[in-house]
C-alpha cells in the first residue's frame, strides 16, 4: 500500500513538471509574436520624430534667432542656399547641411502638457533658440528650443502651435552658438572634384582670348582637349587646391566709385576661369590683375587682386600668392611615359 502512494505521488509530481514546461514553452512562443515592435524599426520610428525627412526636404527657408543675432537663409530656384540676412551673401554648405540634419533628427522622447510651470521650468518663456521654418507653397512652422539637460543629453521644445512641450534628444550639432561668420561661404568655388566635367582658363576675357588650359573628366581618368591622358595625381591635386580657394573679404557692401573700379579691372581680367559640372551647368570666374587700390576700402597696393563669379552676387578679394594658381599651363599635367621615368 505504501509503495502504491509513492507512485501515485511519482506521477503526480511528473505531471505537474510537464504542464509547467508546456506553460512555459506557449507563453514564450506568444512573448515572440505579440511583443512590442522594436525602435529599430524604419517604419516605426519615423513617428517619434518631430519632423520627417521629407518635409524637411521641401524647406525653403529657415530663419535663426540666438543669442548671437538673427539669421535668415533661402533657397533658390537652382537649389542654392543664401544667407539673406542680415547681409545678403553665399551660405556656407556645411553650415546649412548642419542645421538641416539637426532638423530630421529630434526625436521625441516624451509629450509634456504646455502649462505655465513647465514653460518656465524648461526655459521655454525665453527659449535659448528660435527657428521660423518656411515650406514650398507658403506653410510655415515655428520651434522653440528651451533648456539642455547635460546629464540626460536632452532639451524641451514648443513646436508650431501644438499645445504640448516635447522631451527631445539634444541637438547634435550646436545651433545656439552660430554666428555670422559660421553663415557666411568664404570659398571661391562652389564644385567639388566628383563634380567636374571639364575645367579651362583662358588668358584674358571671354571670347577674345587664349585658352591655357583644358582639363577633362573620362572614365578612365582626365585628359586635354586634344584627348591625350593627364597624370591623374598631378590634376587632382591641382583641382583641390583651386577649389579650397578661400576669401578673406567679400565685396557686398558697394559704392557707385566701388563698383565703376571693379567695372575697370574686370574689362580686362588678367584670367578667365570656366567650370562644367556633371549636371550641365556652367559657371564663369572672371580674375583679376594685381590692384593698386579699391575705393573706400583700405589695402596695400599690389598685394591683393579679385574674382568674380558667374553664379555668385558680389566679388572676392584675394591675397597675392594665390594668383599663381591660375597660371598654370597644360604641360604640368603631361603624363610621363614610362622610359622618361628611368632617364
């Protein structure tokens, strides 16, 4: 009789093991379908952000307000960002990618009910930063951006006329600091080297001129205008170092007797720059001789000269020892053949 209890107490405990396995395996098998989706997810992870990329993509206009002043960039029919104000000159690409980055990354980590303590918990009533953003076709969108929180790495926002604060991931790139001078392009050059298509310079002004250099873009490398293959290193080299060309002043701020001076050098220019990018466009720079002197503005003679751009509004002003990087010929790019390699 005893030895019968043991068993029937064997099975029992057996039993009660095999349910709570099978309990175990149907409760895993149902946490695999029914859990939250992951943020990992594309699809999902587009809502937890204030603004998607593609309406961040049909900007046309932003306007900052910090604590360093107010400033206010566009975009134009080409696509081309300018800083209209407060001066009206070329926008830095860095600059704008920046702000526009910024932009399509707020993640919302939390919605706050936009009463009168949080507003001024948050800082929110004198925000560090405000932006005006403009769409194509006429809406606009207003973002306050309040206190940073340095241990969480987060800040709080008022967007729009949405009757909420929103908890967000801080921006990456600090936008409260920018300046003037971080909006204003000081290079000379608007291509990049994957952009050209071809690059001349000709001595003089367009068309009653010499060309002196004609460089082409090819598959297998770049060649001149009479089709001979241009040692690859010595030419991209030499692109790089024209495009990274930068100014120390821009002229956008001009006289009548300013702009009668710069009529006179460029009736002459001393070079005559011409760029073909890869999408067909075609852009002039037109540089000048050493000048002696420009109305209303202080500069030793003979030390400096200018260019001007087809696609740009005002003129550059250069230092002297950049003026030989326009007076190179084309046989500083003659490839070398390979017995001129060993004798």
């Amino acid at each position: 009789m005893l030895v019968k209890i043991s068993t029937d107490r064997t099975k029992s405990a057996n039993f009660l093991i095999i349910m709570f396995a099978l309990v175990l395996f149907i409760g895993g098998l149902a946490s695999e379908f029914f859990q939250a989706p992951l943020n990992q997810n594309t699809a999902l992870s587009r809502y937890q952000l204030l603004l998607k990329p593609e309406e961040v993509d049909q900007i046309d206009s932003i306007e900052l307000e910090n604590r360093l002043g107010t400033f206010k960039i566009d975009k134009d029919k080409s696509q081309s960002w300018s800083l209209t104000s407060p001066r009206n000159l070329p926008s830095n690409s860095s600059t704008v990618k920046s702000i526009l980055d910024n932009l399509k990354e707020i993640k919302i980590r939390q919605i706050l009910p936009k009463d009168t303590i949080n507003i001024s918990n948050f800082s929110l009533d004198s925000p560090l930063m405000k932006l005006k953003i403009s769409y194509f076709g006429g809406k606009e969108n207003y973002l306050n951006i309040g206190l940073v929180n340095p241990i969480d790495n987060s800040t709080y926002v008022t967007f729009s006329n949405k009757d909420a604060i929103y908890h967000v991931d801080a921006l990456k790139n600090s936008m409260e600091g920018l300046s003037l001078s971080n909006f204003i392009e000081p290079k000379i050059f608007t291509q990049d080297l994957k952009s050209i298509q071809d690059f001349k310079i000709y001595r003089g002004k367009i068309p009653s001129t010499n060309q002196r250099l004609s460089i082409r873009s090819e598959k297998d490398g770049w060649i001149d205008n009479s089709g001979n293959t241009l040692e690859p290193k010595a030419v991209e080299d030499y692109l790089m170092e024209l495009l990274s060309l930068k100014s120390s002043l821009i002229l956008d701020k001009r006289t009548e007797k300013l702009d009668e001076a710069l009529t006179r050098y460029f009736s002459n220019p001393s070079y005559t720059v011409e760029v073909l990018d890869k999408s067909g466009e075609k852009v002039f720079y037109e540089v000048s001789y050493l000048i002696n002197t420009l109305p209303d503005i202080k500069m030793e003679k003979r030390q400096t000269f200018i260019v001007k751009a087809s696609n740009r509004p005002h003129p550059y002003v250069m230092e002297k020892q950049f003026l030989n990087s326009f007076s190179k010929s084309q046989r500083s790019f003659k490839k070398l053949s390979i017995k001129k390699l060993f004798y």
